[in-house]
C-alpha cells in the first residue's frame, strides 16, 4: 500500500478522463450490432427458459434462465451503465 503514498492523483484522473475520451470516441456500430446481438441471446434464453416453466423442474429452465438473468446484468446492464454502449 506504499504506492499510494506517491500516487499523483491529478495525473492518475487526467489519464482516465483521457482514457474515458478516447474510448467514447472508438464507440460505433460495430458496438450498437454486438450489444444487439448479445441482448437477441439473452432474449432467447428468457423465451426457452419462460415457456418451459410449465414442464417439471428441469435443467433446461434451469440454466436459460440463470443464464438470460447473468447476462442482462452481467453483459447488457453494467456495461451500459459504466457507458460502454
């Protein structure tokens, strides 16, 4: 943790706005098409996870749905709200 005691800490920020910058500029469609794509997956988990509710516990339900909840908030909702869509 003695690192920290030579930190400097006005550089460190000037760096990650920069940073910040530069990546907000980088962001196009390729992105818009992956995050697209990423949220079709999610939603077909939800639909194969939701219309197979009716049937017995089964590991299918199971796993599309733990896997439409991981990735909306895993892959959709904390990139989106840390802005990297």
């Amino acid at each position: 943790d003695r690192w920290l005691l030579s930190l400097d800490t006005e550089a460190f920020a000037k760096e990650l706005t920069e940073l910040g910058q530069k990546l907000r500029e980088e962001q196009g469609e390729e992105d818009l098409r992956h995050l697209k794509r990423v949220v079709f997956w999610s939603d077909l988990c939800a639909v194969v996870g939701l219309a197979s509710l009716w049937m017995t516990p089964n590991p299918i339900t199971i796993l599309a749905l733990s896997l439409w909840t991981h990735s909306r908030w895993t892959m959709v909702a904390h990139h989106t709200i840390h802005g990297g869509y």
